[in-house]
C-alpha cells in the first residue's frame, strides 16, 4: 500500500464518538461496496491507528489505503462524507511515509462464535474431518473473553442492527491483496491482506 488518506472524528461534547463512527462508518461501507470487483472485494485497506483492543477502543481516527492515488481518487470519500463535514476531517490523498512504518496490520472482522458444537462442525467441514475428529481436536478449547472494540452497523439487505468486531494481527511483513466491502482483510485467502502501521 503506497498511498493513504486519513479521517479523523471531530470531538463534540454533544454527539458521542461511536454514534459518529456508526454514521461514518456506513457512508465509508458504501463508497467501499461501489469498488468491488466480481468477488466482493474491494483495492482498498483500512486502519485505525489508535485502535486499541486491551481498551476495547478504535479512536478518532481512520486511514484509508491503496497501492495508487488513482484508487482513492475515485473512491472520492470526501463527496460520500459531505453531509458530515462539521464532524469530520479528511485530509488529503498522501504517499505512505516508509521510514515511519515499522510494522503492518490486518484488521479483520471478528466473529463471537463460542459455542463450541458450531465450532466443531465448521471444523470438519473445513478439514474434512469426522464430527468426533473435530470435537477431540477442540477438547481444550476455551472461549474468548475479551471481545474486539466494534461500530454498531445497520444492515441495508435486512434492515437489522449488528456489531461489526473488529480484531488486529500484526505482522514484521507486508502481505499484498484485496479487502472486504468493508476494507478489513478478508478470512477468504490463507494470508491476510496487511495495510502499514504508523
């Protein structure tokens, strides 16, 4: 990823920072879901570099990534957050600076699945494995207790609210690829999409 835009909620003692991110956040989904190719997936990655999951907090601030300048010229996120100027600050389109990044991060949507029945036959399917195989290799398994920090997001197909989660993995290298329609790395290739941390 080679060039970035960031966008950062304005503080507002009046409108609270997850209800902006929730507002935000759509408009960004869906400037996003207008770049997908035939797959669902989209050329540009997301950050939140002030995410912090021992906290359970994302921040103020989001940065928009891709391998060209072209790509988020035509995403044109500032038309699609318009309506939220006095909220929000989007600056303009830069070229990521190398000798400030250290490190990369695939932020990836996180799944509460803990039921570990559900666990096991997604399990065997995805490995070919007998329902008993799947159980025994998940016999020590222990749920999760500390859950991602997420933006509470409206389905547009139903009409139903959910938590997106949001999980970070880190990485020493960079990992090129596509993102989802809501520019988190995709779970559909065996090496996650990475985007620069700075």
């Amino acid at each position: 990823m080679k060039f970035f835009q960031e966008i950062t909620l304005l503080h507002n003692p009046e409108i609270g920072v997850y209800f902006l991110w929730k507002k935000v956040f759509q408009q960004v989904h869906l400037a996003l879901v207008e770049t997908k190719n035939e797959e669902d997936l989209v050329p540009v990655g997301l950050s939140f570099p002030e995410y912090d999951e021992t906290t359970c907090r994302l921040g103020a601030k989001l940065r928009l990534f891709a391998e060209s300048e072209d790509i988020l010229n035509r995403l044109n996120i500032t038309v699609w957050l318009q309506k939220f100027s006095d909220y929000v600050h989007i600056t303009g389109i830069r070229p990521v600076p190398g000798a400030r990044v250290k490190e990369y991060g695939a932020f990836m949507r996180w799944r509460v699945d803990m039921n570990i029945e559900r666990l096991a036959r997604r399990r065997a399917k995805r490995h070919n494995e007998t329902l008993e195989q799947a159980m025994e290799h998940l016999s020590g398994f222990e749920a999760k207790t500390s859950v991602p920090p997420f933006i509470q997001m409206k389905s547009l197909s139903d009409n139903r609210d959910f938590r997106l989660f949001i999980s970070l993995k880190k990485s020493d290298v960079s990992v090129s690829g596509l993102f989802n329609c809501y520019g988190l790395s995709t779970t559909k290739r065996t090496v996650a999409a990475t985007v620069p941390l700075f």
